[in-house]
C-alpha cells in the first residue's frame, strides 16, 4: 500500500505543478527564448523538459531546481 500512496503522491505534484511554455519558462529564468532553445538543443544545461509532437513544456518545479542548483554562496 505505500507504493500506491507514494505514486499517489507524485501524481498529485505532477497535476498541481504550473508547466510553461518555452516562452514562459525563458522569462521566469530571465534569459532569452533563443537562448533557453540553444541550452535544450544542445544539452548546456540539464533541464528536464516535457515534449509532445512540436510542443515544449517545463514544469515550474524543474525551472526552481534549476535556479536552486545555480545558486552560490548562502542568502540571510
């Protein structure tokens, strides 16, 4: 039964997590959309993505795991 519940529960992460269009994500990085193409095209950075047919997807909490791995030095 822990399995199911642990399953359960990423599920419901997965639903409740924003995704965003490339154009989206580029702006909450605050980087440009051609940019955050090149990083996807060519494996720059490990951004996990969603892709189905042509569309791209992030969701919000890999663009914040991405800033949180980005992040140097300790805020106060």
């Amino acid at each position: 039964m822990q399995a199911h519940s642990a399953i359960s529960a990423v599920i419901k992460n997965q639903s409740t997590d924003p995704l965003f269009t490339p154009k989206e994500a580029s702006e909450y990085l605050g980087v440009s959309n051609d940019t955050l193409s090149v990083w996807r095209c060519v494996g720059r950075y490990n951004i996990p993505f969603i892709k189905v047919g042509r569309l791209v997807k992030y969701r919000k909490s890999s663009l914040d795991a991405f800033l949180d791995r980005r992040t140097h030095g300790r805020e106060a």
